[in-house]
C-alpha cells in the first residue's frame, strides 16, 4: 500500500505537470475541452435547440446566460487521478489499459451531466449553481472516479492469476 | 445485481453527502478552525514580512498585508479574501466515505483522516493567497511582493495542485488508506462472485 501511495503521488505530480504546460494546454487541453462543450451542446440541443458552443463557451440563445468550461471543470483533472491511481495498483497492463478507457468514458459521461445540470442551474439560481459548480459536483466527480477504481480493483487479478477478466463497464458509477 | 457490496456501498455514500455538506456548510467556522490557525501560523512564519494580520469571517479568511494597492501615500493597505469552503469540500465526501462503511473504530478514522486533511486546506487557501499577491493583482502590488519568476512558478503550480487536484484528491486517498480492510474484503468478495 505504501509502495502505491507513494507511486501515485509521484505518477499524479508528473501528469499534471505535464498538463500544465503549453504544449499539453495547446494540443490536449483546449481541444478536449471544446469537444466537451460540442459535445454537451449537442445533447443538450436535443430537447433545446436554442443553445449553442463556441469553443470551450456554452450560450443560451434565449437569455443569453452563458457557462464556460474551465480546468477543474473539463474533467482532464479527474482522469489523471484515475491514470494515475491505475499506474500506480499492481496490475497486468491489459488490465491498465481496459480499465482506463472504459473509466475515462465512465468519468467523461458523469462530467457531461455536470455541465449540463449546470448551465440549467446557472440560469435558474445563480447561488445554487454556485453551490453546485464549487463544492457537490466536485466531490461527485471524485467520488465516481474512486467507484470507477474500486471496481476495477475488483477485477484485477491477485498475483499468479491472469483468468479473471477486465473491468466490465461501470455503469453504476456514472448513474 | 451482481455488485450488491460496492452498490450498497456507493447509495449509502450517496445519502450521507447531503448530511455531510450541510454540516459542513453551517459549521464551517468551527470545522475549519484548525486550518484557519495553521494557516495563520504559516503566514506569520513564513510570510511575516508580507502579512501583518488573518482574520476569519465566517469560513472566509482575510489576509491583511503590508503591500499598497496604490501609488498614493494615504492609499491604505491591501487586503485578500480566500474561500475556505473551496479547499475544503472534500471534507464531507471524507466523511460520506467513512461513515458508509462505518468499521469498528469509525469515529478514529474520521478524526485520522480530519487531522490529514488539514495541511492540505491550508496549502490551498496559503496558494491562493500567495497566487494574488503574486501574480493576478496588479504590477504594483506584484513588484511590492518581490517574488522571483522562480518564485511566481511555483505559487503558480502550488496554487493549480492545491486547488485542482488536493481538495478532490486528499479525502479519496485518506479513505483508502483508513479503510484498507474494507477493500480488502471488496477483492474477496468479487474473488467469491469469480469463482461461484
């Protein structure tokens, strides 16, 4: 456990590192942050078709309130704790790159309802949607990361074991 | 449903975090009255020459500088105000998390990973501070702090992992280290789901 801890710490401060410079700002960040808020406006133009993305901006058309999509917020943050958590568990690689995958669409899918539910909060009660952008759907995100990981604990297999299967989709954490 | 520990596990969590974050909420002044003294104690150590006084307004920490926002000589003193709510939201999660396994021993725990947490709200809230003074006020204030672009780098990241990262990361990661034989018992009981 500690050999973990300490890896996931040094694995954690190396990513986001790495996150933080231009390069990674200018090809990684940006671009998934404006896919988020393409792809949250499309779901969201479904049932209301006067909302549109500009880049990493969400814009009703009707009120004009608008929410734009900032680091902590675009979910980069919460898949390096779950890359790094899952570097750091003694596991087979197939089992590293399955759970990761399947955990970042886990992750992304809980991090569209955020902004969703947010830029309808926004417009319904700013201080609600203050509450919820700061500190609930924070802690949420977090929480559906470690249910992520706790799952695909689950499935790793113990050492001399290579039968059991990777992580099946985690559906229950992004409900 | 196949995963009934870990489901029970996750709708218990689910229905302590609205109790947990309006405790936190009301009692926030107490709650995070430890943090307010450490951080209290960091600036007067380590910054003394650039914080003269922090006062707490409810979950709100004013730090008191010595630096002018102004060029005028009766331009007063700057002040900067930090949320203590946003380094410290992780704390009712901590608390969700342990009470929905709720072991023998819980209560220490709590107090464990309480105790834990605190250093890192102050890092955040100290970040923050330092992150202002140092490099989103304006060019007067930032050339009275005297900060080195070494220096201003450093807030900067310090200011970005204590916000982005530690608030969400510190409560998952101290419920993992207290709670090791509940997820033990989580590997033998998916072994057993493997295996029957």
């Amino acid at each position: 456990m500690i050999r973990f801890f300490v890896l996931f710490v040094v694995v954690l401060a190396v990513l986001f590192g790495l996150e933080l410079t231009p390069w990674a700002q200018q090809w990684f960040v940006v671009p998934w942050t404006n896919a988020l808020a393409a792809i949250s406006t499309s779901i969201v133009t479904m049932f209301d078709p006067n909302v549109m993305a500009s880049g990493k901006v969400i814009r009703s058309a009707t009120n004009g309130f608008a929410v734009s999509i900032e680091a902590g917020c675009n979910g980069v943050e919460a898949t390096l704790v779950l890359l790094a958590a899952m570097l750091a568990f003694p596991a087979p690689w197939r089992h590293k790159v399955v759970g990761f995958v399947i955990g970042v669409l886990a992750v992304q899918l809980l991090n569209i309802v955020r902004v969703i539910s947010l830029f309808y909060l926004g417009q319904w009660n700013f201080e609600a949607f203050e509450w919820a952008h700061l500190y609930v759907w924070q802690g949420l995100i977090m929480l559906d990361v470690l249910i992520v990981w706790l799952i695909w604990v689950r499935r790793v297999p113990r050492d001399g074991d290579d039968r059991v299967p990777p992580a099946a989709p985690p559906a229950l954490a992004a409900s | 449903m196949k995963d009934r520990p870990l489901f029970r596990f996750v709708v218990v969590v689910l229905a302590w975090l609205p109790v947990a974050f309006g405790v936190w909420y009301v009692l926030a002044p107490i709650i995070l009255w430890p943090a307010q003294l450490l951080v209290t104690a960091i600036a007067r150590i380590g910054f003394g020459d650039l914080v003269s006084n922090v006062e707490a307004h409810g979950a709100t920490l004013s730090f008191v500088t010595t630096l002018k926002p102004g060029q005028a000589a009766a331009g007063g003193i700057l002040s900067v105000d930090v949320n203590m709510l946003l380094y410290s939201f992780g704390l009712p999660l901590f608390v969700a998390l342990t009470l929905a396994v709720r072991e023998r021993g819980w209560w220490r725990a709590l107090l464990i990973g309480y105790a834990a947490m605190l250093p890192f709200i102050a890092w955040g809230v100290v970040a923050d501070f330092l992150k202002n003074i140092a490099i989103t006020s304006s060019p007067l204030v930032t050339s009275q702090a005297g900060f080195s672009a070494l220096e201003r780098d450093m807030i900067a990241f310090a200011y970005q992992f204590g916000s982005l990262i530690l608030p969400a990361v510190v409560p998952a990661v101290a419920w993992v280290l207290t709670h090791r034989a509940f997820l033990e018992r989580l590997r033998a009981s998916a072994d057993r789901l493997q295996r029957g």
